[in-house]
C-alpha cells in the first residue's frame, strides 16, 4: 500500500517513527514516504535475507533491520504489493466488497483489511496474537477507515480462537496462517463455520496428491508452543486435502487464485510454494464447530451410567467402586 499521497501531521509522522521503533512495523509492505518503507518482499525471495526497512534518515534503534540494498528491496517489495493487490482485486471481482464484512484471523498491521475497508466494507475485524491496537488506531486516522483490531491467538490444544470471540461475518480470510499451526484443518474449518458467504484463504502447500499435511521441523519460532504443538513454521497441506475442507464445510465453488501477469520468476515459485483459494458458500453442512458440538452420541448404556454417576453427584454420595 502506497501512504506517500497522505498528507501526514507532524504528529502522525512522530507516532510512525515510534511504532517502527517498536518493531510494530516491518513485515507488510507499506510505502510511507520516499524515504520510509516497510515489507518482507526481498527477505521472501532471497532465503531471508535482506532487511525490513527502508529509512533514510532511520533511528539507530532499528539498524538491525535496515536493508543493505535500496534499490532491491524497493523493487522487490513493488512485486509483493502487486500480489497482495491481486488477492483485494480478486476477492472484489468474485465477491464483492461493498457492505460486507470481513474478518482476518493473524491480520498483523491490517493491510487486507484497511484496503477492503477502503473499497467499501461494512466491517472489518482482525485478530492477531501481537498487540497492534495502536497501528490499527493510526490507519484508521490516517485512511478515514474504522477497521477493529482484536488481540487473539489461534490455541491449537483447544482448536479455537482464545481471548476473543469470533462473530459470523460474510466473508472470513486466513492468510499465511497455517503453517504456524499443528492443527491447520481444525483452524480452517473453524472460520468457514462463521462465514456465510465466502472465505479467503492463502496457505503453504505441499505437492503430495494425497490427502495429507507435512511439517517442518518444530520450534523456528520465539515462543515456541510445548510439544506437539509447537510446529510454528513450514507446515503445509496438500491441495486435495485443502479443498476436501472447503467443500466439506459448504464451499463448494472454489477458485484458485493464480499468479498475476508479469510476476517475475522467483516470485512464481514464491507462489507456486503457497496456493490461495477464494470459496463461495454453497450450502450450510455441519462440522464438528456446529452448535458447539459433534453429532455422534454415546451408546445408550454409556449414558445410563454418566446420569447415574450425576444423581449421585447431586445428592453428595461418593462412588466407592
């Protein structure tokens, strides 16, 4: 997203300068004025290397994260913009974006959802395990736009959102999500149940033809989760097994988002490695998030016994056997 027509006051500019101070703003890619962007583009095609931030005039505070080559990173964080303007385009022309709401669980700094906001969107909700209230508050001021933010982390042991809840919305996205979490499938189908008309979802993919989801090794990232949860980086479902998830949540008019026009080659292998999907609702089916609950029962004996087990409860007896 380009800032550079914004006329920025001198107390927006000071509170930018802080929040990158901060690490707040890095990884999506943002041109703030010409002497001041952000974005993981180079990094994304150069094995990690590369640099966060393009400042001229940077504060020593963030050396560590100053690219070393200008010229590179800008161009490379230009194809990355392109793409992510292609997934807002897309999701415009397939579903629609005026007087819809939207909600991106790991929304980050809220790109997606400031430009959706900016095409007409009726709500837009994100949700990311990092605090970044105050960067939501200063696009909003910035743009004109009210976009919520939300602080909420994915818990994989409990397979739902936790500290925040999650309202039905039209449409919900998950964008490079999946592969920081040990339960990616429980993670998708828990935002289709609570989208009624689409979903958005980005995901590095595997090239298996089964259905099947492979892990990199575990615990690449600070914070790292206990074991077996803390496979945080590299995890990747198979593109069979990802659809079969759609279509068994009611989305069944599935459209596979492909590279853009012109996109260089290291970016279409870039792409390639990573599949986006948009799916439309086309039936309401049950999962194991419907009503909170599964659909099989216990047998009936199972139950004489737990309602057994709960009259004595009640009346203060203590099983003794």
């Amino acid at each position: 997203m380009d800032l550079r027509d914004r006329n920025f006051s001198p107390e927006q500019i000071a509170e930018l300068h802080d929040l990158i101070v901060r690490r707040k703003l890095a990884y999506q890619p943002f041109i703030f004025l010409d002497g001041l962007e952000t974005g993981e583009g180079l990094q994304f095609v150069n094995n990690g290397v590369g640099g966060n931030i393009h400042w001229k005039e940077a504060d020593p505070r963030v050396k560590d994260l100053l690219t070393a080559d200008p010229d590179a990173f800008r161009r490379e964080n230009a194809v990355l913009r392109s793409v992510y303007e292609d997934f807002i385009g897309q999701i415009s022309s397939r579903i629609g974006v005026s007087g819809l709401s939207f909600a991106e669980v790991g929304c980050n700094t809220g790109y997606f959802l400031q430009a959706l906001a900016l095409r007409g969107a009726s709500r837009c909700i994100g949700y990311d395990f990092t605090n970044n209230s105050r960067i939501f508050a200063w696009f909003n001021e910035v743009l004109g736009t009210r976009c919520e933010f939300h602080f909420s982390e994915w818990d994989s042991f409990r397979h739902r959102l936790r500290y925040a809840s999650l309202p039905k919305v039209d449409v919900a996205l998950s964008i490079a999500v999946t592969c920081h979490l040990a339960d990616p499938l429980h993670h998708l189908t828990y935002l289709c149940e609570r989208a009624s008309k689409a979903v958005f979802f980005w995901c590095p993919v595997n090239n298996h033809d089964s259905l099947s989801i492979t892990y990199g090794f575990p615990g690449n990232l600070p914070n790292a989760l206990d074991w077996p949860l803390g496979f945080d980086n590299e995890v990747r479902i198979s593109i069979p097994l990802l659809r079969l998830t759609l279509e068994q949540c009611g989305f069944a008019d599935i459209h596979e988002i492909q590279p853009p026009e012109g996109l260089p080659e290291k970016w279409k292998h870039w792409h390639r490695s990573q599949r986006g999907f948009i799916a439309r609702r086309t039936s309401w089916s049950s999962t194991a998030y419907s009503n909170g609950e599964t659909r099989r029962k216990p047998p009936g004996d199972a139950m004489v016994q737990r309602g057994f087990a709960t009259l004595l409860r009640a009346l203060g007896i203590k099983r003794r056997w």
